[in-house]
C-alpha cells in the first residue's frame, strides 16, 4: 500500500506542477501503470491474495485524496489571507 500511495503521489504532484497538458497526462498514466504492475506482480508471485491487493488500492486511493483534499485546502486558505505585506501582516497601520 505504502508504494502504490507513493507513486500516486509522487505521479500527481509531478502532474501538477507541470505546465504543459501532455505531461500532465503522461506523468499520471505512468503512476498508474505502474501502480497496476505492482498489484499484478503482488498476485503473480503469491505474496497476496487478488483481495488483499484490490483493498490496498482503495486505501491508497482514499489516503490519496485526503491528502490532495488537504493540499489544496491549505493553498486556497493562503490564497484567501491575501493583502499581506512584505513585513508580514498590516496590522501596523493607522487610518490616524
């Protein structure tokens, strides 16, 4: 589970920050493909049961958007603060 929530991770955070749409698509089909071969080779070797690795995908799925959900929580709550000044905050200034 900790690989597949990695790659995932590492796939659309690398998507994300990429400019260019293709890129984007390519980064995120690479993690998922590569997120397939694991659970294949999983079930292929006997080191788990078809289940097992199914229920791993749904958890790192779901730890996934939970931490997508979060990052862009926090990046639209700094966004919004805005008017912030070099110093760091307003608060010195009087209409006085």
């Amino acid at each position: 589970m900790v690989e597949k929530s990695l790659v995932s991770t590492a796939g659309l955070l690398y998507g994300r920050s990429s400019t260019v749409w293709h890129r984007r698509v390519q980064s995120i089909l690479a993690a998922f493909v590569m997120i397939l071969l694991i659970g294949f080779s999983r079930v292929y070797f006997g080191a788990h049961y078809l289940s097992d690795v199914l229920a791993a995908c749904a958890a790192g799925l779901a730890w996934l958007a939970f931490s997508l959900t979060a990052v862009d929580t926090l990046r639209r709550s700094r966004n919004r603060e805005g008017g912030i000044s070099e110093c760091g905050s307003n608060d010195w200034k009087t209409d006085a």
